[in-house]
C-alpha cells in the first residue's frame, strides 16, 4: 500500500519477559497490570469533583436545577467541595434532626454553613 509505514514485527521480543507464563498467570498479569493503571483514575474520582457533578448529585436529591446551584456555589465557597454537595446537606440534616430537602433550602437562605463547615473541618467525618 502506498503512503503506509510497515510496522516491523517485534512481537518475539517484546513478549521474552512473558514467553514462559501459564495461561492463569498471564491472566494474573493482565489483571495487574489493569489495576495499576486504572488505581490513579479511582484515586482521582475519590479526591476530585466538579460543579457540575455536585449539582447532579444534589438533582438526583431531589433538589431542582435553580436550587442546587447556590448550595454548590455555598460548598465551593467554603472549601468544602471534595466533602461533595451532597454529604454536606445529608450532614446537616442529620446534625439538625431535619429532611434532607429542608436542610438544603435552608443553606439557600443562608443558615448551617458555619455548622458546616465545622463538621467537615472541625474533625468530624
């Protein structure tokens, strides 16, 4: 074929380092080797969110669009983002002895942040 590279083929050399596993231990290996390279997205997930996910967190709470937002931006403001939008209005509602939803349209009007904030920063978890 015209204007295509030929891939020389090294496949004998390559696979020396593998060439005398059983058929349970390369799949042993595959599993290894898929693990390392997906545990720094789980660590990513685990530590990292974005707006956008904490408004569909709180959507799927039952909280609308208009609602979520200013409870997000109240999180991010806070320095409470990686606690999730979520887990900090379930904290509150908990904490408060009140409904989830109650407990959000509350941080709308602007109560429980110092409480807030002092759960997830304060040391309890």
């Amino acid at each position: 074929m015209k204007g295509y590279l030929k891939r020389e083929d090294d496949f004998t050399t390559r696979r020396v380092h593998i060439a005398d596993l059983s058929d349970a231990e390369l799949k042993e290996r595959f599993w290894q080797l898929a693990e390392e390279a997906v545990a720094p997205l789980l660590d990513m997930a685990k530590t990292h969110t974005t707006p956008s996910v904490e408004r569909s967190v709180l959507l799927r709470m039952g909280f609308s669009s208009i609602e979520a937002q200013p409870i997000v931006n109240g999180v991010m403001e806070r320095g409470l983002m990686g606690k999730g939008a979520g887990h900090v209005v379930y904290r509150i509602a908990k904490e408060k002895n009140i409904s989830v939803r109650q407990a959000g349209l509350e941080m709308i009007d602007g109560k429980h942040w110092d409480d807030a904030v002092e759960i997830f920063k304060g040391g309890q978890k």
